[in-house]
C-alpha cells in the first residue's frame, strides 16, 4: 500500500467509537455556527477594512467581501460534502486520509498544526496590546510594556499573551459543551458590539463619501499604496491599486478576515446530527459573516472618505473623527472580547487535528486518550496549550502570521482536490450534502485557492516549504512504520494498553 494508503470511510468512522479515545457528541448546529462566527468575526473586521478600502478598493471594499466570500463559499461546498460524508475529527487531515492517502494526510495535518498554533499565538500578542490600550483609555491603568512585548523574545516575553492563552486552554479542558457556552456569551458581546457600529454609523453615512464608488486606477490612497509583497509581484505581474482591479486585490487581502470557518468540521465527531447540522453551522456562519463585513465596510467608507481611512484602526477613529468617542470605546471592548473566542477556537481545531493524527497511530497514541469526565482530549489540549503559550510568549512571529494564510490555503486546495477523488473511488458512500457542479466547482476552488496563495510573499512559500520538508522526515521515522494501516495489531495493542493505564 505504502505512503499512499488510504483509510476507508468506515474505518474512520468505526475509530471514533472505541471505549477511551471516544469524543462526548454535545453540539448542535447553533453550537457550530456560533462556533464559526466566534473565529471568524476578530481582527479582520477591525483593521482589514481600512487597509483594503484606503489602499486597494475605495468604498468598493464591500464587493471585495463579497468576491471572497464567494471563494470561501466553494470552499466551504467540499468541506461540507466532507464534513457529512466522514464525521470525524480532524477536517482536511480526516478528509485527506481518506481520498489521498496518508502521506497527504499527513502533510496536511502537519500543515495545520503549525498554523492554528501560529495563529493563535499571533491572536495572543495583538490581543495583550488592545488589552492594555483598553485598560488605559478607560480606567487610566497603564501596564508596563514589559508585560506584553509587541516582539516577543526570551528576553522581553509577552507574560500577558502566555496567560490568557492558559487561561483559555483551562476552559477547553472543561469540555466542549462548557467552551460552547463561554463562546456564545463572548459571541453575543462581539456580535452587539458590530451591530451598534453598523446602526449607530448610519448616522453619520455622507452618500458623497461613496463617490466614485470603484475609484479610477492612479486615485490618491490613504497609505502609499503600493502593492503588498507578493509571489505575483516577484513573477512581474502587475498588481496596481483601485480600479476594477484593486477590487480583486483588495479581495486577496479581506479574504484572509473569512479564515476559521473550515475549523468548524474539527468538531464534526462531537456534533450530535453531523450529517445535517455540519452544512448549517459551516454556511451559517460564513453568511453571517460576510453579511457583517459588507455592511461595515460600507458603513465606514460612508462616514470617512477612503483616501482619509484609517489604517490601523479605521472603526475606531472613524467613530472619533465624527465625535462619538463612546462608540469608539465599543468598539475597543469589542475588540478585545471578541478575540478571546478566535484564540479558543483555533487552539480547539489544533487539538482536534492532533488527536485525530495521534488515534490513527501517526502521532503516539498517549495523546488521545479521551476524558472520562469531560469528555475531551485533557492531554493533547494541555501540552497544546502550553506549548502554544510559550511560543506566544518567547518567539518573535512577525512575518510568520503569513504561515496561517497559506496553510489555510493549502488546506482548501487539497479538500477540493478530495472531494473529486472520493467521488470517483467510493461513489456508493451516502452524502447527506451533496457539492453541486462536481468536478467544475471543486476544481474551480482549488484553483482560485491558489491564484490567492499567489498574493502571499515569496518567503511564506519558502518557509512552508521548509516546514513540509521537517514534516516528512518525522513522518519517515515515525508514523510511516507505527500508523495502524502500517500495524493494525499494535495500534490496538497500544490502545488497550493505554485503557489500561489511563
């Protein structure tokens, strides 16, 4: 069979139900959306908007959100093909496993690893930053910078970013079903905070602001605007600003506000009805999501003209510059609030990835051990948790941010690429959601997945490169010889032993 062994749907299927790596099913499809919104809604819709609308798009920002929406959405079809047809933990790793083969299974779970963990620390350090700000407009609290360093190091750590990130993996191992609840509550304050951005900025809408609507290539900018570092640049293709191309440029940038829907399917094992409410909570939530960020792209590009946007807080001082400073500190609550669940979430979907990887043999099987009392992975979700807080503590991740984009890509390449194989190989397999316009649509998504890979910087490709390369020498020396397709004896034997010993 060799690296390209495939595991059969059943196979997968009949893993999720064995006594000690057996996951607590708690969620609904309500759970799964608020889940999707919860990762989503963060950043991107604070400081995103300013940068593509000020730089790339004018107040043509809006039809950027949609073109990337609509990409998700392609996205979003196969991952729910997937999702209901293999209800298991792990999403495109599980996915992978069974339509490419382990070897791709694999380098997409090492893929992962890395980015939800890069992400998640990223998430960290830009939220101790807000977080002190906070603290400092509204209760004159000023920290000392040496508690959340913007550049972290062994000599100067983010102490604030380690401990929110261990206070947020003690709640995971509370269980699922409690994480739901704290991520509906954090979910509720986020989704208040943008409604009274986008109801309370009508006011202030002036319709000349939205005039011209698609500004004329060369149109003064509110940055230098100058086009992002980018693959495509260094293969000489122009990528100027405004225009009707400024509106697909804008959309490569915006696109990266949508990531974290796909995570949604790391839950699919602990979803009560996954055949049917994997699909809700998957498209639920990207609706939501790109309903918002439309509206407040709109919203902000009517209040401020866009060649004077803000770049680095264009909600925010928005809100100032037309004299409602209380909803400019909404909007600072809001920000640091709303983070709290996107840092969760993606350490939620590392976990579930790894435990997946470590059930199937490719990772040791100590770390899926399941709890009896909280019904989760304790131990892969605290050696997470704690390597993550250390990376967000001690490393300098800087332009490392760009590894969660591409992984992100990558990993939508390789699910749309899936779904047509599994068509193919196991047409008999029932679908409770079945992906239109098959193989038009899938191979339409991948390819539009990598045409955005494109705007990602020469150095991204190179370090992900790199990382796939260290990926597949442990995956030679380990999980080659020790996966159960490998040793389906001693995969057993492994696991009856940690029963026994767990």
């Amino acid at each position: 069979m060799g690296m390209f062994r495939t595991k059969s749907v059943e196979d997968a299927i009949a893993t999720t139900d064995e006594p000690g790596h057996r996951l607590r099913k708690s969620l609904g499809a309500w759970d799964l959306t608020v889940f999707g919104v919860g990762v989503i809604i963060g950043t991107g819709i604070f400081v995103l908007t300013g940068e593509a609308a000020g730089t790339r798009a004018g107040p043509a920002v809006a039809l950027s959100f949609v073109v990337a929406g609509v990409v998700c959405a392609l996205a979003a079809l196969c991952y729910a093909e997937f999702a209901s047809t293999v209800p298991v933990a792990g999403s495109a790793y599980t996915f992978s496993y069974a339509s490419l083969g382990e070897v791709v299974a694999w380098m997409i779970g090492w893929d992962l690893i890395l980015e939800l963990a890069l992400g998640a620390a990223t998430v960290a350090v830009g939220w101790s930053g807000y977080a002190a700000d906070l603290l400092s407009q509204t209760l004159g609290l000023e920290l000392p910078a040496w508690l959340y360093s913007d550049e972290p190091s062994p000599t100067s750590p983010n102490l604030i970013a380690f401990t929110i990130i261990l206070l947020l993996t003690a709640v995971l191992c509370l269980g699922t079903k409690t994480s739901a609840r704290f991520n509906t509550v954090v979910v509720a304050i986020k989704l208040t905070v943008v409604g009274i951005v986008i109801v309370a900025g009508l006011f202030f809408v002036k319709l000349a602001n939205w005039s011209p609507f698609v500004p004329p290539n060369g149109a003064p900018s509110a940055g230098s605007g100058e086009a992002a570092p980018s693959l495509w640049a260094d293969l000489g293709v122009p990528l100027g600003t405004f225009g009707v191309g400024g509106i697909f440029v804008a959309a490569a940038l915006v696109f990266f506000a949508f990531i974290g829907f796909d995570i949604v399917a790391t839950a699919a094992e602990e979803t009560k009805n996954p055949q049917r409410d994997l699909p809700r909570g998957i498209f639920g939530s990207l609706a939501i999501c790109t309903l918002l960020y439309v509206l407040v792209s709109l919203v902000i590009t009517g209040m401020v003209r866009y060649d004077q946007i803000s770049i680095q807080a264009p909600l925010a001082d928005a809100f100032r510059q037309v004299g409602a400073g209380v909803v400019a500190t909404l909007i600072s609550v809001g920000s640091v609030v709303g983070l709290l669940t996107v840092m969760m979430i993606l350490m939620l979907g590392q976990n579930r990835v790894l435990f997946a990887m470590s059930r199937d043999g490719l990772i040791p099987p100590w770390f899926s051990r399941v709890s009896e009392r909280s019904g989760v992975p304790v131990r892969i979700t605290a050696v997470t948790g704690v390597v993550v807080a250390v990376v967000a503590a001690l490393v300098p991740i800087g332009d490392l941010a760009h590894m969660v984009n591409i992984g992100t890509l990558f990993a939508f390449v390789l699910v749309s690429i899936g779904v047509i194989v599994l068509r193919r190989n196991r047409p008999d397999l029932p679908r409770a959601f079945r992906m239109p316009g098959v193989p038009v649509l899938p191979v339409l998504a991948a390819v539009l997945s990598i045409a955005l890979m494109g705007f990602l910087p020469l150095d991204s490709w190179i370090r992900l490169g790199i990382w796939m390369a260290i990926g597949m020498v442990v995956y030679l020396a380990y999980g080659y010889r020790r996966s159960r397709l490998a040793d389906p004896g001693r995969a057993r034997a492994g696991a009856g032993t940690d029963r026994q010993g767990g």
